[in-house]
C-alpha cells in the first residue's frame, strides 16, 4: 500500500481517489511534492495494427507505449487485417485485446465492407462491441452512403468517426499543396480535400442528428466549418494531434518521419487550429498514432507509406510547447487530453492516473521508445516531463522510475 500525500495533483479529481496503490513494489521515491499526478489521458484515435500487421505494432506493444505516454485508455482504428467490418472479425481483434493489452482498448468497427465504400458493414452486429464506427485512412465517397450509415448509426445511439478525404482532389499528392511543395517538386494535397467532405458531413449530420467526430483536422477552413456548424447546432465534435499544433510545411523535411495523412499544413492552418483550441471549436487532442516499420518510412517523401507515432510524445510536448509558453493552461490541456474525449466517447476515467517530473528535461529519441514505430519528426527535440509511474484499474502498468 503506496500513499501520495505529497504529489501535487491537477486535474478535476479528488485525490482521495488516487492515494493508494495496491502493488507489491516500493514506489516510496515518488513521495515527493515535485512530481505532479496527472489523471489518466485518452486517446480516441490510434492504430495498434493488430491482427494483420504485427510487424508494425501488436496490441502489447502499442498499449505499453501509450501507458508509457500517461495513457490510460485508447481507441483503435478498424484499417487491419482483416478489416474489422463484421463480428467474426471483431472477435479475433478483442481476443487479443483481452490477452495483451495493459490499458483499456476500445476498438471501432469499420463503416463500409472492408473500408471500401461500397457496401455498409452490419452496424446492427457490430454495435454492442466497439467504441463507434470509422472508416479511418478512407473517406466515404458516397454521399448517400454516408447518409444511411449515419441514420443507422443514430438509431443504435453510435457515432460516425470520420476520415474526410475526397478522393477526386487528390490528384497523387503527399504532402501539402503549397510552398514546400512547389518548391521542391512535390505533389500536393489541396486543403479543399479535407474541408470538402466536412462541409458534406456536417449538412448530413444535421439532417440525420447523428453524433458525428471528424479525425485529425489540419486546415483553417475546416475549423472555421466545425465552428459554424456547432453554432447552429449540429451535433459536431473534432480532434487534432500534436504535429498540426506544433509543425508546418516550413518544417518539413525530405524525410518519411515527415509525411503523415493529412500532411503538415501552412503556417496559417497551424495558427488557426490553435486558435480552434482556445475557443472551443477543436474538442480534443488524439495522436493518429500510427507505427509502420523502419523500411517503410525509410523512401522520403513520396515513397514512405504515411503516419508516424505519437502516444509516447504528446504530452511532453504539448505541455512544453503550450503550457510552458503560456499558450494553454495545465487545466485546458487535461480537458483535451483526458475530460473532453472521455465525455464525448463515454469513456470512464475511474480511479487511472499517472504522476510525472515535470521537470525533467530529456531530448527525444525514437530508439528509446516502447512502440515498434520509431518514425516521428520531433526526435532530437528538446522537450519537459517525464512520465514515472502510470496506474490502470489499481495496477502499474508502466514503471519509469
């Protein structure tokens, strides 16, 4: 029995909740007034590539990453293989999630046959067992389809999860359609492809009711349409990860650690997401966590396959680009990170926490991380805040000290 009488805590939690720990170890080092006890994140948008594709990640490693990351509770997207669209299928991914994992995982169910936009999966079957539905790494084309599934999926109390890409403007680009683009010989991705199939969406949602999420917003004109929509009432939540916060085209490098779907926007999309933060328009922050092996982001940027890793980064650098600078507070952060994703997705946060140093300060190194994936274009940078201990359901789950 562990007791932390003098760990600051943060968060709107009473920390008679977290003052024991029922473990065998010896935590008594982290009785200490300068470590800070977080309560447990949430992350509504990961990929733990398994079953299908363990050599990128499996269950074990990816719920070991994010418990690393403070994460307590992670939902992981339906692209396997086999794709999980209907409940045989389902069930080889939650036997391994019951196996393995050391958090909770919440899995989705794919929206369309095999995420390929021509057939709905049953939504009836697949409901009781996962967390929403999502075709996540492919847009919806079918603008009668999305329509059924989202009156589907309002009747059966479930949201639409949505990865809004036109496939029509994407014309073999991978990397933003702009100056870094232009510059060197690249193709790009227009913004009007993302912010084109929200417009659509968000029209549907409202005609539908359904609750609706879009994934990894990265332009200004898609936040200014989420802004508007919630307004007039429809019923509209969105996330963004770290690298849209963080990073711009101007950062980018001739490197696959660099390319991610959506690519890193202009400078002026970054500012107007994070003014989306501010005032509410962006609900939470989600990681995209998304591991592929070191041959596969080892072709630049137009070979590399898109996605990089996140859930073992974002907090250190959220709080040492944000809330050390002033830009967020600690409080609005643990709503984006932890109370906005929990309420939205109906996710308990019970009795999970983890207590970090924010004060230690390390550079970030890809070799060092618990994922399979090592691709992310903030190694070597200089970041605050060391996790030490994560706690899920009573049990550590992640030991750093």
């Amino acid at each position: 029995m562990i007791v932390f009488d003098r760990v600051r805590t943060i968060g709107s939690m009473d920390k008679s909740e977290y003052r024991t720990l029922d473990t065998s170890a010896d935590y008594s080092c982290l009785n200490h007034e300068k470590y800070t006890l977080l309560p447990g994140f949430c992350d509504v948008h990961v990929h733990l590539r398994e079953p299908g594709f363990s050599y990128k990640e499996t269950i074990k490693t990816g719920s070991k990453a994010a418990a690393r990351g403070g994460y307590t509770a992670v939902c992981t997207m339906p692209n396997l293989k086999p794709v999980c669209d209907d409940p045989e299928h389902l069930a080889m991914q939650r036997e391994i999630i019951d196996r393995d994992a050391c958090i909770k995982v919440y899995p989705y169910a794919a929206i369309t046959l095999n995420q390929a936009g021509e057939e709905l999966a049953d939504l009836e079957a697949l409901a009781p067992y996962v967390i929403a539905f999502s075709d996540d790494g492919h847009g919806v084309q079918s603008e009668s389809m999305m329509r059924e599934a989202m009156t589907r999926a309002r009747a059966l109390g479930k949201m639409i999860v949505a990865h809004c890409e036109d496939n029509s403007l994407l014309r073999g680009g991978y990397v933003h359609d702009g100056t870094y683009a232009a510059a060197h010989g690249h193709r790009g991705i227009c913004s009007e492809s993302e912010w084109r199939q929200i417009e659509r969406d968000l029209k549907l949602a409202d005609r539908t009711g359904c609750a609706y999420h879009v994934c990894h917003i990265s332009t200004k004109e898609s936040a200014a349409l989420i802004r508007d929509a919630k307004k007039s009432g429809v019923n509209v939540s969105c996330e963004t990860a770290p690298h849209y916060l963080l990073l711009d085209e101007n950062d980018l490098q001739e490197d696959g650690r660099f390319k991610m779907n959506p690519p890193l926007r202009a400078r002026e999309d970054r500012e107007a997401l994070l003014d989306g933060l501010l005032d509410g328009t962006i609900d939470m922050i989600a990681t995209d966590h998304a591991p592929h092996s070191a041959e596969e982001k080892s072709k630049g940027l137009q070979g590399s396959a898109f996605g990089i890793v996140g859930l073992e980064t974002a907090f250190p650098l959220l709080y040492t680009n944000l809330v050390k600078t002033g830009i967020l507070s600690m409080e609005a952060l643990l709503q984006l990170l932890v109370y906005n994703p929990r309420e939205r997705f109906h996710i308990p946060l019970g009795n999970d926490f983890s207590i970090w140093d924010l004060d230690a300060q390390y550079t970030i190194d890809p070799e060092n991380f618990l994922s399979k994936g090592k691709a992310t274009p903030f190694a070597g940078r200089p970041v605050y805040g060391k996790c030490l201990l994560t706690v899920y359901g009573g049990q550590a789950v992640y030991e750093g000290v």
